[in-house]
C-alpha cells in the first residue's frame, strides 16, 4: 500500500491546501455552521472536533451550498468550536492534497459525500534541518473514508488525503486547533520524503 500515493494526480495548477488556500470559491467570511464554541469552553479536543465535523457533515443545506468545480477543489471556510479553523472542501475526482503536515494543530475531518483515501505515516518528523528523509519500513497506513466516516488526529500528524474516484465528487468537513499557523508540504518517491515548501496562513486565507 505504501506505493498507491503516487497512482492519484494531485489538484492541477492550483495547490489547494490540505486545508485551503487561495483562489477558489472560498467565503469572505467564516460561515457559522453547528455549534461555535467548545462545550466545556477550554481548547477542543480532536474528540470535540470530530464530533463537531460529524455534526456538520449531516447539515444536508450546508454541504448542498459549496460549489464544485470539475477542474479543482472548491472550500468554504466554517467557524468550528472553540476558536478552531474549519474548512468544508469539495474534491473532483482525482484530485488530492499531496504530502503535508499541520505543526502543532490537532484536528478532525470525516467524508460528508463520495469517499477520500488518507495515506498517513505513523512517525515523527523532524522539525528543523533537513530536506530529505528515508522512511523506515512498517510506517505507512491507509483508510478508505466513505461518507459518514471520519477521523481525528494529534499533533504533527502527516497525511496525503485522496478522491480516488474516477466519476464521483467528494465532500469533507475538517477542523483544526489551534488554527493552522503553518504546514509543510513534502514530495516522496519511494520511502525518501522531501521537503518542498512550508506555507504559512497568508498562503491561503
Ligand atoms: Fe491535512
């Protein structure tokens, strides 16, 4: 399974973020979606924050208003709970994020139309000082998320989330605290990761 990342082109021109960025049908403001705050009014959990991208991926009239695009990503950007950043995106078929990461952030995001493919890797990588890296055997997963189905994740989690489909739209819900104050985004050929860049909010807000 370790190979199947590279059988799915990411997004064409634009590089719309793991969590977006720029361009597309992004709102002027958040739009409020379910709750806004944190029930116990402390940071969120990924628990909270899975439970509130559930929430929201069952808000038929919310998920029905993000536009598609055949040719990119489309995203709205949502209030989540208790300060977290949160993001609806909509995925053609065929197009993903590539490899990221999400600093320091927690988060949470489950499949609210169609289905995506996470490919994770389950180490630690270093924060500064270095380009490239070689993984280690054993530290690739993979999960089908169909509709309904989400996930959380700690800090320093790094992904690849995918529409694999060849003719069906997908649609998630994800959250993110603290909002993401920068990812890094990596390229890998085989087990060698390379760092490629690390974008910061001005990059896609
Ligand atoms: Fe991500």
């Amino acid at each position: 399974m370790s190979s199947a990342h590279s059988a799915v082109a990411t997004a064409g021109s634009v590089s719309p973020p793991p969590s977006p960025v720029s361009s597309a049908a992004s709102s002027a403001s958040p739009v409020s979606a379910a709750s806004s705050t944190s029930a116990s009014g402390a940071s969120p959990t990924s628990g909270e924050l899975l439970e509130f991208v559930r929430r929201t991926a069952r808000d038929e009239a919310l998920i029905a208003s993000l536009p598609l695009d055949p040719e990119g990503r489309t995203w709205i950007r949502l209030d989540g709970p208790g300060g977290s950043e949160s993001w609806l995106i909509g995925w053609p078929p065929g197009t993903g994020t590539g490899w990221h990461d999400h600093a320091d952030s927690i988060g949470a995001f489950t499949t609210a139309a169609g289905a995506l493919r996470e490919h994770s890797l389950v180490v630690r990588l270093p924060t500064d000082g270095w380009k490239t890296l070689e993984l280690t055997d054993g530290v690739d997963r993979s999960r089908e998320l169909a509709t309904g189905q989400g996930r959380a994740f700690g800090r320093n989690h790094v992904h690849e989330v995918l529409n694999e489909s060849e003719d069906a739209h997908a649609i998630s819900v994800h959250a993110y605290y603290p909002p993401l104050p920068r990812i890094r985004r990596f390229s890998r050929t085989g087990a060698v990761l390379r760092l490629e860049q690390t974008e910061s909010p001005e990059d896609w807000q």
